[in-house]
C-alpha cells in the first residue's frame, strides 16, 4: 500500500487525485482529503519485484503527476520498498481453509417458478 499526501512539496497547491498514478496507470484505490490510497498487488501495475538475498524482496515502481495545470511539469517519482520472505504482507491466504457455517435462513429456502419471476425485470 501506498499513502500519498495531495500537497506539493511548499504546501501551496493541492494534488488532485486525477493528477496522480501508479507505475502503468493504476489510479488511487482509496480517496480521503488529506491522503491518498494506492492498494494493488505486487504483481499489477507494472510493479517489479528483485530478489536482493535470500530473505529480501526489493519492490520498485513509480509514482506519476500529471498535473491538471499545462503550465506545470510532469513529474516520475521513483519508489521502492523492501521486505523480507517472510512477511505477512507476502503470505497467499488459501480459501480452502476457510470453512463457514451454513446458513439456516438458506438451508430450507424453496421458491416456486411463478415468485421467482416476481424478481424478473419483466
């Protein structure tokens, strides 16, 4: 996950959320007025990932402003953040373990043709 503050480094002129994207074009996944929210996973928007050891990922992107204003300049932002292997950031989370109970408003549930046709567009 990424925070972005939407204010340019002298504080005077506010980022709008529009203006910014991450590495291949991925907008902002989480909008607030005083932060930005870029979650994606590490395989999407053209996030790369380096093996530095055995135990360290290095993961490198950019951040992109395309400021609104014509009379501004765009800008590259270079980020990178490192982890370990083992982080519980990284580890894949199965479905498979996950076992819910069954609903008992849906174990009896029984409907005829003619109500579910009340449910049609028709």
């Amino acid at each position: 996950m990424i925070q972005v503050v939407p204010n340019t480094h002298s504080g005077h002129q506010y980022i709008f959320h529009d203006e910014l994207y991450l590495g291949m074009g991925c907008p902002a996944t989480r909008i607030q007025t005083y932060v930005y929210d870029f979650v994606y996973p590490v395989y999407d928007c053209g996030i790369r990932t380096q093996v530095v050891s055995e135990d360290t990922l290095l993961f490198q992107t950019e951040l992109y402003y395309n400021p609104r204003d014509l009379r501004c300049n765009c800008h590259k932002i270079p980020l990178e953040c490192s982890t370990t292997r083992k982080s519980v950031w990284l580890t894949p989370v199965s479905t498979d373990e996950i076992k819910l109970n069954p609903s008992p408003f849906i174990d009896d549930f029984q409907t005829t043709p003619e109500e579910l046709g009340l449910l049609n567009s028709n």
